[in-house]
C-alpha cells in the first residue's frame, strides 16, 4: 500500500482534479453548445435531486469510514479496518436500493409541482441507475483516503470524466431530435457510464493489491461489528446532516427560485434560462478552483484524525492553518482573473456574456468559500461534526430567506439569487472559524491576514495593466491566454515572495525536493 505525506496525496489529487476539471468544462461547453441555455437550465435543475439523493444514501460515511480507518492504520489494526467496510458497505447496499425505488415513484411529483416543469422528468428517472453504482464507490474511495493513498481515487476520476465526455456528445446528439427534455436525459446517460466505468477500475485495484479479503468471514465480522457501527455513525449521522442540509438545499433552490420569479413576474421560460445562465456558466467558474480546496479536504481528515489518535494539537493546527493559507494562494488567483475578464472569458467558453454581472459580483465573495470546505474537514476530523452541520443550517435558513425576499422582488430577480448564495458562504465561513477558535483556540494570525490583503491587491494591481493591454490589442483568444499566463507567473512570485509556499513545504514534494536541497 503507497501511503503519501499530507502534502504528496494533496498534490495527486489536485492534478487529478485539475484534469477532471478540465474534462469537465469541456463537457459543460459541448452540452452548452448542442442543447443551449433552456436545455441545460433542464439539466442543471434535474441535478440537484441526484445530489440529494447520493447524501441520503451514503449518510455521511466516506467520511467517517475515512476518519475511522485512518485511526485504526495508526494502530495497525486491520481487524477493525475490515468490520468499517463490511458495515458500511451493507448500509450503503442496502439504502442505494431503497432510495432508488422511492425515487422512481416520486419523481412525476419533483418535475411537475416541485420543480413546476414537467420536462424535468426524464433527466430525474436518468439518475436513478447511478445511486447503487455512487453509493458502493464513495466506501471503496473513503478506505483508500483513510490509508492516506490517494492514487485509486484520483485515477477513476480522470477515467470517469474521460468516459463521460467520450459519451455526452453521443447521447445529446441522438435524442435531441425527440426533444430538448430527452437530450437532457442523455447528458445524464453519460454520467451514469461514466460512473460504472470508473466503479469497475476502483474495485480492480481494490482486488488486486489483496490487502483485506472482505468475503471470508464477512457476517461473522458484520455480527461483532456494533461498536464499529456506532463509531460510525458518531462521524456519519452529523456529516450527513450538513450534506443533507447542502444537498437539501441544493434541491430546494431551483424550486424557490422558479416560485420567486414567477411572483416577481417572470414567465417560466425566461426563469429557467435565466437560472440555466447562472448555474451553468457562473457557478461552474466560480467552483474552478474548488478542486484544489476539495483535495485538501480529503488529505486533511485523515490526517488530523491520525494526529489526534497520537494526540499531537500542534500538527493539528499547523494542518488546518497550512490547509487555508494554501486554499486562499488557490483562489486568490480565480478571484482577480474572473472578476477582471469576466465579459471575454464568458463569450469565448459560451459564446454569450450576459452572465458577466453575476460573475464579477459573485467573485471576491467565493475566496470564503474556498477556505470552507478545509475548516469543515477539520471540524469533521476533530469530532466536530455536529457544530459543523448547525452552522450548515444556520446558513442555509439565512439563504433561503434572503433568496425568496429578494428573488420575488422585481427591482433585484435573479439578481437576488446570486445575493442570497453569497449571503450563507460568509455566513458560514464565519461561523465555522469561531467553531474552531471555540473548540483549540485556532486562529489566523494577523500577519496572514495582511500577507493576503496584500497578494490580492498586488495580483489586481498587476491584473488590470493586464486587462489595459488586452483592451488595446485586437481581441482574441490566444492574447487572452497570453494575458493568463504572464499573469499567472507574476503571481507565483508574488506567492514565493510572501512565503504562501515555504521551502520545507516544497521539500515534500519529490519533483522539487532534490533542488532545494543544501548543498554538501
């Protein structure tokens, strides 16, 4: 088993998320291009269900399983590693098809009085083959995490996304001639190929290295394993309820989004291009760089749990303290360059900017978010969950509300929309910060406060004599990767210069370890 450093299993899944990413976007475009903006408004109002229903059917355990096995491996104990994947492995079984029978019987309700279009509802009975396929995966993904080998998950990654994208051509292109609701149903199809191919890789590698026969003895183990089960479910009960508040509120969004609109006197049609602009070109930006925040994350809960089971508080907080300054140094970047060009790089990717308003007031608030998804794996880590899942709610009440107040009213619309999005990130953000002040005294310090005021007002600075010169140059695309790149170098000297990146940090990594290394 290849066990990576925090900062070596980091960096393979951000190369993996970078690719999948990537992939991703090329997707998105090709299904911009081929349905437009009213089919993937169907799209994107199809998936918040498929969320949902993934959280109710895994109820938090890849992170539990995660954090339990990482406990367990710091005490070489694989008796205990084995119950975690028989118990968990039934509950998902068990609950994927139960979820997925509901489901079928309940989505004409979703399409026609939830989501109030009708169209919806052969993308929502597209979902369905993918839960069993999703639930049996995220438990074979949370034992690799917990043995801090991130290799397996990252390869079924790319290789899903590389089916998806191989696929969503195919399947749009093919039924969207019998409507734009059946083309919808197959960009879904290709997630579902996508899903089972990278499913049959992970259990391949999982058979292979042969380190825990999960048939022998399986019910005996399942018949000993209560304290397992309650372990468990001390982490996945509180982990599910903010993924359940997320995914909840995910799904609810499209609802009162299209109920707001219509009182602010928007004809249904023009609501779902106007959420399908939002959701699907704004969002998708914005969310770039969550792929690096994300990889953190997923390092960082076992991480922590292997420091707390040896009781080590000081690599605790420089883990977290290491995760947000790196997350910050990712985003910082996204921020400035979305804010600046946000008109060209809409036109170029969707052919379209009427969504650059959104993109430049959305922008410098999602830095928040980008620095929430580690503060939440360490609350999670540190047996916080709980507090974790109340500040989930708390923001997702205060979302709501402002959603609906502003959404209904017609001097904001979906102006409001994005407004009520970045009013819960800040709130729980901050939330989660005083969680964690609460709880080990964690802090930012004020010197990395001001390192960060002053990497973002340097990259704006340098970013808008960048925007200047692309203005008086003939407007295309290769200056505008230009522009990028220049940009993004003097960015990573800004990063060197105020230490976001150390050299014991890159002394890790085995790419640049061998040129940093004193000379005898």
């Amino acid at each position: 088993m290849s066990k990576q450093t925090f900062l070596q299993g980091t960096i393979i899944l951000i190369i993996a998320g970078m690719i999948t990413r990537l992939l991703g976007f090329i997707n998105r475009i090709v299904v911009a291009r081929v349905m437009g903006e009213e089919g993937v408004g169907l799209y994107m109002m199809a998936l918040p269900t498929l969320f949902l229903v993934i959280t109710i059917t895994q109820l938090g355990l890849p992170v539990a399983i995660s954090k339990r096995v990482a406990e367990a491996d710091a005490t070489n104990n694989q008796q205990k590693i084995k119950k975690i994947l028989v118990v968990s492995l039934i509950i998902t079984g068990c609950t994927s098809l139960l979820v997925s029978t509901l489901l079928v019987f309940i989505i004409p309700f979703i399409a026609s009085s939830l989501l109030n279009e009708s169209r919806t509802i052969y993308p929502l009975f597209a979902i369905c083959p993918i839960i069993p396929i999703v639930a049996v995966s995220a438990v074979i993904r949370g034992y690799f995490q917990g043995l801090q080998d991130m290799k397996p998950q990252s390869y079924s990654q790319v290789i899903e996304q590389i089916v998806r994208i191989s696929c969503v051509a195919l399947f749009v292109k093919l039924l969207l001639p019998y409507g734009i609701e059946y083309a919808a149903a197959g960009a879904m199809i290709s997630v579902i190929i996508g899903e089972i191919i990278s499913l049959s890789f992970i259990i391949y590698v999982f058979k292979r290295r042969k380190v825990i026969q999960i048939r022998y003895r399986f019910f005996g183990y399942l018949k000993s394993s209560k304290d397992t089960l309650r372990e468990l479910f001390s982490v996945a009960l509180p982990s599910t309820g903010s993924k359940m508040i997320g995914s909840i509120s995910y799904f609810l969004e499209p609802i009162i989004v299209m109920q707001s609109l219509a009182i602010a006197g928007i004809a249904s049609k023009l609501a779902t291009q106007q959420y399908g602009e939002l959701t699907g070109y704004v969002l998708p930006l914005l969310f770039l760089p969550t792929f690096i925040t994300q990889s953190l994350s997923i390092t960082l809960v076992p991480s922590i749990s292997e420091a707390g089971a040896k009781q080590n508080l000081n690599l605790i907080n420089y883990r977290i303290h290491q995760s947000i300054r790196i997350s910050f140094a990712s985003g910082a970047l996204a921020t400035i360059v979305l804010s600046l060009f946000a008109s060209p790089i809409l036109i170029y990717m969707y052919g379209t900017d009427h969504a650059s308003q959104f993109l430049v007031l959305m922008a410098p608030f999602f830095l928040l978010l980008y620095i929430q998804a580690p503060l939440q794996a360490a609350l999670q880590a540190l047996d916080l969950a709980k507090p974790a899942m109340w500040n989930s709610l708390i923001g997702a009440c205060v979302k709501f509300i402002a959603l609906f107040v502003l959404a209904s009213s017609p001097q904001f619309r979906i102006k409001g929309v994005a407004l009520s999005m970045v009013a819960g990130i800040v709130l729980v953000t901050s939330l989660h910060l005083a969680t964690l002040l609460k709880a080990i005294k964690f802090f930012i310090p004020f010197l990395d406060i001001c390192k960060m005021a002053a990497l973002l007002l340097a990259t704006w600075w340098f970013g808008s004599i960048m925007k200047s010169i692309y203005l008086s140059m003939e407007a295309n695309l290769l200056t505008l990767l230009g522009i990028f790149i220049i940009l993004t170098l003097i960015y990573l000297i800004l990063l060197f210069t105020l230490k976001f990146i150390t050299k014991e940090e890159l002394k890790q990594i085995p790419l640049f370890a061998k040129w940093i290394q004193p000379k005898k």
